[in-house]
C-alpha cells in the first residue's frame, strides 16, 4: 500500500468524522435507517482495504456500489419531508463523499 492509495482512507476519514455525530443526534424512532447508514459507512472502509490488499478490479466497484448506495442514503435523510438531517450537512457529506469518488474513480481508471 503506498501513500497514494492511503490518501483514499485519509478523505474518507474526514467524511466519517464529520457525518458520524450528525447521524448519532438522529431520533430513536429512525433508527432502523440510522443503523444502516452507520453500518453501510464502516463497511466501505472494510471495502476500500480490501480493495487495496486484493488487486482485484471487482473490489473497486463494489466499493464504488457502495458509495452510491451512501449518496442514496444520505438524499433519503435530507428529504424535505424528513428533514432527518439538513440540506447544509447534507451538502457537506455529500462535497466529501464526491472527493473520495474522485479518488476511487480515478483509481479503477488505472488498474
């Protein structure tokens, strides 16, 4: 692994460390996609060291699968008729999961 394909983790961590308390101040009774989103978040790190160890092509789409079920995830939290969390942390989330995007798309382009 070199430095290169760390920077991935590094843009990821900062989208996890900014999207982690929004989700933890979500109500009790929303829970169920709460937990999802949660777990969905620390699988695409599992997915991105897989990826990263595997060499195998397959990983990184999985992995680009992945994010765009979180793209998903968090429009469905920020929907005007939920409003589970704001259009501004929503934009934020959503600038940083596009810069880890970036990162993944141009990766796949190179192997």
């Amino acid at each position: 692994m070199n430095e290169e394909q760390l920077i991935i983790i590094e843009k990821y961590d900062e989208f996890v460390n900014y999207i982690y308390p929004v989700l933890q101040n979500i109500q009790r009774k929303h829970g169920v996609v709460k937990e999802r989103v949660i777990n969905l978040i620390f699988e695409q790190v599992e997915m991105f060291y897989k990826a990263l160890k595997s060499n195998q092509k397959s990983r990184l789409y999985e992995a680009d699968a992945n994010l765009a079920s979180l793209r998903y995830y968090l429009r469905f939290l920020a929907d005007k008729n939920r409003k589970l969390i704001t259009q501004k942390q929503h934009q934020v989330a959503s600038i940083r999961l596009a810069e880890v995007g970036k990162i993944l798309h141009s990766w796949m382009k190179g192997k």
